[in-house]
C-alpha cells in the first residue's frame, strides 16, 4: 500500500486548507452547486472522505443532513472539531484515518463525498481500493462525488501564474502530461505535493471497473480555469454570468479536460 508520509507532512506542515477556499472561491461554489443537486430534501446520511477542515461538511449539516466527517490529517480534523464547536454547528462524527480502509459498515450512507483522496494516490490499486470502499459503505441507490484534478492542471497553471517560467517546474508540467504523476522534486514551497492527475477517460475507466453505474463528469471551473477571475468574482452581474456559462458547459466533452477540477457522480445499484 502506497505510503500517505509525504501527502501528509505537506497538509499537516506546509499548507493551510482552512483558507485555501478564500483564495479560489469559483472552485467551492461550483462545487457546492453540484452537490446540491444530488440532495435530497429529507436528512441524507452522507460521509465526508478527505474532507479536511469540513468546508463541503457544515455547509450540508447547516442544511439539516447528518454529516460524517474523515480525513488523513489530524490537523485538519481538531480544526473542523474546533469550528464546530465556535459555530455550534455538530457533525455526526471527526474521524482521522486513511480512505484506503474505512470504519464504517457496508450500505451505511445515503450519500458520499470523496473529495481528496483519489488525486493524491499514484498507484491504480490505491485508488481502486478508495473507490471499493466508497462502494461498500454506500447504500444501494445512493450516489458517490467524486473530486479529481485534471491531467493538465499544473500546465494551465504553470502559465497562468508564470510558474512555467521555473525550469522546475517546466519538469514537473512535461512529467505530469506524459504520466499523471505529480511530484514536487525539490519541495518548493509554492507547488503542490505528491499527487495524480487524471484524464476524463481514466476517470470513467476507473469508476466502471468499481462496479458503479450512471457515471457523469461535471467540469467544476471549467473553461474559467484558463482565465483571471478574481475580478469577474468581486460583481454580482458577471459572476453571475460565468456560473451560467459554466453550466452550460459543465458535461462539454470539449471542455473537460481543460478544466483544474474534475467532478464524477456515479450511482450504487
């Protein structure tokens, strides 16, 4: 099994999760309005895999659902305990573990999230593992999230933000495209940890092979993932015009790989 040391030390040390959100705020809201649409009215029972400091996690449990929140950190766990308890808002449960082996029973959740833990396993037999697990705890009928990071993220990134200018990381953009494992060499500060970039193919592949069933692939920035929007997300008029471009564009099979983050829903049946 795949060691998690490195994925790890880079959440537990290195980077701050609790604001990582404020700094890309499209990605959370497209989120939020994809999951949304897969809720039910009536409280879901949903797990929270690689949820981290539970931002997916009390924004359902505000909406009434009973949220089981799990993530590998424990920094990230004793945050999300402690904004619980400042907001007064309660999650079923704060578990730190690895998503490779989960702690609950089979057909347990209405609903499941695995929001982290698939583009941070390099070895295909990990990520299988993961999405056997989800399968498991899943009830039949209930529907998983998955969260990717597209095969060309860190080129649309590495020229977005002049990191391509770095010859380091000119090499970690060719390896990433010929392979889909991301690597940070040197441990530079500002690059991303150990991770795996999927193409949209690979997603469905790997999905089918786990036995789940009415896959769909939602692009979550999208085509907005090429272009500046910090300006476009401070007017209401031209967000609000970007998130209904985006929509429209959201299962464009043109469009999907372009996009930093990848969403796939798939059914238990």
């Amino acid at each position: 099994m795949e060691n998690n040391d490195d994925v790890y030390e880079f959440y537990e040390s290195r980077f701050d999760e609790a604001s990582r959100f404020s700094d890309n705020p499209l990605e959370f809201i497209r989120t939020q309005d994809i999951i949304k649409r897969f809720l039910t009215q009536a409280p879901m029972i949903i797990a929270d895999i690689g949820g981290a400091t539970g931002a997916y996690s009390f924004w359902l449990a505000e909406q009434g659902h009973k949220v089981h929140l799990f993530d590998l950190s424990n920094k990230h766990i004793e945050q999300a305990r402690h904004r619980g308890q400042q907001s007064n808002i309660a999650l079923e449960s704060y578990i730190c573990g690895d998503a490779r082996q989960l702690p609950w029973n089979d057909n347990t959740f209405d609903l499941v999230l695995l929001m982290g833990a698939l583009y941070h396993l390099q070895k295909s037999e990990d990520r299988s593992r993961c999405i056997d697990e989800c399968f498991r705890v899943l009830k039949p009928g209930g529907k998983a999230i998955f969260a990717y990071i597209s095969h060309a993220a860190s080129l649309v990134d590495g020229y977005k933000y002049q990191f391509i200018n770095d010859p380091v990381f000119q090499r970690i953009v060719e390896t990433d495209l010929q392979t889909g494992h991301h690597e940070n060499p040197e441990g530079h500060p500002h690059y991303f940890t150990t991770a795996f970039f999927h193409t949209p193919q690979l997603i469905m592949q790997e999905l089918q092979q786990g036995a789940f069933q009415d896959i769909r692939l939602f692009a979550v920035e999208g085509f907005a993932s090429i272009i500046d929007t910090d300006e476009i997300m401070q007017f209401e008029d031209k967000k609000a015009l970007l998130l209904n471009h985006l929509r429209l564009t959201e299962e464009s099979p043109d469009l999907l790989g372009i996009s930093s983050h990848l969403l796939a829903v798939a059914k238990k049946v």
